[in-house]
C-alpha cells in the first residue's frame, strides 16, 4: 500500500497507527500540514485507499466524491444509524473508533488486492515510465466504473494483461473473466458460441448449452481482437450492450445478462470507421474509456524493469543454474533495439537468454542472434553444411518471430509451416 488518505480531525493520531503497521503515510495527506481539509483541492487520483472520519463536517459529500476513486472506509464513534448511511452511500467498510492496529490490520488485509503494493507496478503490469504510471491511473478508473472500456496497442504491448488487472480490480473480480477471440469465431458459429442454444433447436442440439455472455454474467466480457469481426458480429455486440440481454438459438425468452466489457484491438478503430469496415455506433459504445499503450520504443525507462521481472519468472526453467541479472553490455543492447514486438518480444528474448546463458549473468552471446550481429554476419559460415542449415533457420525462425511480435501462429504462417512444427524447432533451439 503506498497512498492513504485521511480525513479526520484526528488523522495526527490515525497516522501513527498506520506508522505502527509500517506503513508511509505522505504527511501532506494530513491536515496537520496543511493540504486543505476538503478533497476538491486533494488529487484523489494519487491515492490508493481513504480513510474517512464520519464525525467531521460534510462527510456525505466527501464520501461521495472519494468512492468513485478508491475504496473508502468509514469510521466514527458507534454509531449504527451513521454506519448504515455511510455503506449505502458507498463506504466500503465501517470501523469503530477508537481506531485499533487489529482493526485496520483487518481492513488491509480485505483490501489487500485492490490496492497498488508494488511502487513500480500494479500487480502483474510492470512499468514506471510517465506513460505507463498514466495507464495505471486509468486502470485505477476503468476499474471503479462500469463504463465500456476500449484498449488500443501494438501487438505485444499488453492489452490482454490490462484487461485482466481492470476485471481483478474491479468489484466483479469474484465473477467471471470470459475472453471471447473475436477473430477466432466464424459467423456460422458466432449466435451458438455467443448467446448458447436451446435442446433441440436445430439438428445435432442434443442438449442445452449457455452461450459465452450468459456464463459471464455478472463478470467481464473481454472481446479481444475486436477490430477483425465481421459487420454481423458487430450487429450483435451492439444489440447486446443496447439491450443488455441475449436469447439463445431456439429460445423463446429473453435472458437478461449483467456484463460489463472490455475489448481490445491493435487497428485504428477511427480508421476503420471511415472506411466503413466498423460501425461508428459500436465504436462510441465501446470506447467510453480509452486506454492506449504505448509501444515499448516510447517507453525504454520501463525496460530494464521488465528484464528484471522476466528473469525472475523465467529463472526456474533452468534447473542447473540459476539465472539473476544481466550484464550492463547486453542491457545496452536491448535498450538499443527498437522492440517491434514489444512487451512480448522482449519476454521472449529473456526466455531465450536465460535459456542459453552460461552463467548467473545474461551475456551479449545469450542474446537471440538478430540482436547482436548486424544482418551481414548473422548467418555463421561453417564449412558443414547441416550446421549452416541449422543455422540459416534459427535466423529466419527469429526474424519472422520479431516481424510477428512473437506470435508464433503468424510466425509459423509467413513461413509456410504449421504452428505445431515451428514450436517443435523452437523446442529444438532451446
Ligand atoms: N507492463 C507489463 N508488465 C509485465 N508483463 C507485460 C507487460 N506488458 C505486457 N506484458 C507481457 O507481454 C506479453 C504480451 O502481452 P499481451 O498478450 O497482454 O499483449 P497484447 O497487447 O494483448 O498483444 P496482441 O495484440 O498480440 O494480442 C504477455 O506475456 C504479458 O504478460
Ligand atoms: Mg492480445
């Protein structure tokens, strides 16, 4: 927990509560020290969790302002009337006062998921960049609302990864998280995979099947890809957000369902809309909140963090050495490279060095080949002709990897070769 914020005539006190729990309080949030008291002049968007004094004067308002930023825990003298009011206007908790250290140590544990604990990341999203803590701050938003959210990115950049931290921090977390892969579902599939059927609605329905949107209501609905659906499938995620219910094939009732969504793509949606390829309606629905990710070229402060993290979970494949760090010679080289594949890309470059790293220190030579030699001295020129065979592939496997942002279906495809047999080659250079 790095941010509170406490409203209180007696947050003095209250802070050296938290100071118990070895927490760091920014003296600035108390009013001992000046900020004023009330939160129009406080920046809540700097702040992970509130602690609100129900004894001090305009509380309700407060309350309301705060809570659609950040959890809010009430607290006052027992007062059950006030405690009632205060959870239906939003309060995430109560407490009595006198505030105890088990008291809180029991709040913070129950609020433990929904508030930033890694100063430089925001649980799996790994960043300090200005551009990624930005997109951190609308995480933050997207997940307090139940606005339809619009992710946009290079391929790589961690759409899916956002997506998911949106629905974990949002108070649907318990519920379901469904991705739904647009551009994976035929038209001829699309109403069964979508709303579900009904037994015996057409030949081969032996039996009732719940659709994708029924089995996440009162979840998330992640439409992934949504730039490549076709017009029909636009038709029908626009009736569903307009109406907010399905009918399965062969039904012969509306269901309602409570999802709220999140799609992602990597085109340029506006773009899309003047061509006519995407219904403009659809577009605005969909993009009440935008976030964009920049693509990792822009954002180069956050590499040598993401190394680090990439290491640490990758690490445990090797069972002979353990691998902790990177030299500062090949760190220049990653921080010299432009990424095309972004996040992805650069996960998959510390897969492959901390597979062929000979020490606990990742070293230029551990490096995928296309990072190190320029194009000229890539391909290695040995006199056997199996190992410069082996090695003209290792170069185009790793440059049609690079060119498809890691994704090995369209890596394997512009090859001309299944996806099975381009992973069994990767399996091979390992
Ligand atoms: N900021 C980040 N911190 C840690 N890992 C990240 C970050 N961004 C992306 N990744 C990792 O990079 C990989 C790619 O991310 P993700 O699948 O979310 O990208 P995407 O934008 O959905 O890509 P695509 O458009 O190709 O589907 C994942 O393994 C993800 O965990
Ligand atoms: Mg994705």
């Amino acid at each position: 927990m790095r941010n509170i914020l406490i409203i209180s005539d007696e947050s003095k006190e209250i802070s050296a509560i938290f100071k118990t729990l070895n927490f760091n309080i920014n003296k600035q949030n108390s009013k001992q020290k000046g900020i004023p008291f009330g939160t129009d002049s406080v920046n809540p968007l700097k702040y992970d969790i509130a602690f609100l004094d129900l004894d001090v004067d305009n509380w309700r308002k407060r309350l309301l302002e705060l809570r659609v930023h950040m959890p809010v825990i009430a607290f006052s003298m027992p007062d059950v009337k006030r405690a009632v009011e205060a959870m239906k206007l939003g309060a995430s908790d109560f407490l009595e006062k006198p505030l105890s250290v088990e008291g809180l140590k029991d709040i913070i544990l129950r609020h433990k998921r929904k508030i930033l604990i890694d100063e430089h990341g925001f649980g799996e999203t790994i960043g300090k960049s200005s551009l990624i803590q930005e997109v951190f701050g609308l995480i933050k938003k997207a997940a307090l609302s139940e606005s339809n959210v619009l992710i946009t990115g290079e391929s790589g950049t961690g759409k899916e990864l956002i997506a998911r931290a949106i629905h974990r921090w949002s108070p649907r977390e318990e519920k379901s998280f469904v991705i739904i892969n647009c551009s994976a579902i035929p038209d001829t599939l699309l109403e069964s995979e979508l709303f579900g059927f009904e037994k015996g609605a057409f030949t081969g329905a032996n039996y009732t099947k719940k659709g994708l949107l029924e089995f996440a209501d009162g979840g998330t609905v992640f439409f992934d890809e949504i730039g490549d659906v076709s017009p029909l499938f636009q038709t029908k995620i626009l009736r569903v957000i307009q109406e907010g219910e399905i009918m399965r094939i062969g039904g012969t009732h509306h269901i309602k369902v409570d999802v709220r969504i999140i799609a992602a793509t990597n085109k340029d949606l506006r773009i899309s809309c003047k061509k006519g390829n995407f219904r403009e309606d659809l577009f605005y629905r969909l993009n009440v909140i935008n976030i964009h990710l920049p693509p990792l070229r822009n954002r180069i402060e956050d590499i040598s963090l993401l190394v680090e993290h990439f290491i640490k979970k990758h690490a445990h494949k090797r069972k002979d050495i353990l691998v902790k760090n990177i030299s500062d010679e090949t760190m220049n080289i990653l921080m010299n490279y432009s990424f095309p594949g972004n996040v992805r890309e650069l996960e998959n470059i510390i897969e492959h060095a901390v597979s062929f790293a000979n020490s606990p220190k990742i070293l230029p030579s551990d490096l995928p080949s296309h990072l190190i030699h320029s194009p000229s001295q890539k391909i290695n020129p040995s006199p056997k002709l199996k190992e410069a065979l082996v090695n003209i592939e290792k170069e185009l496997i790793w440059s049609a990897l690079q060119k498809s942002g890691g994704n090995i279906s369209r890596a394997a495809e512009a090859m001309g070769i299944h996806r099975q047999q381009l992973q069994r080659k990767l399996k091979k250079m390992r």
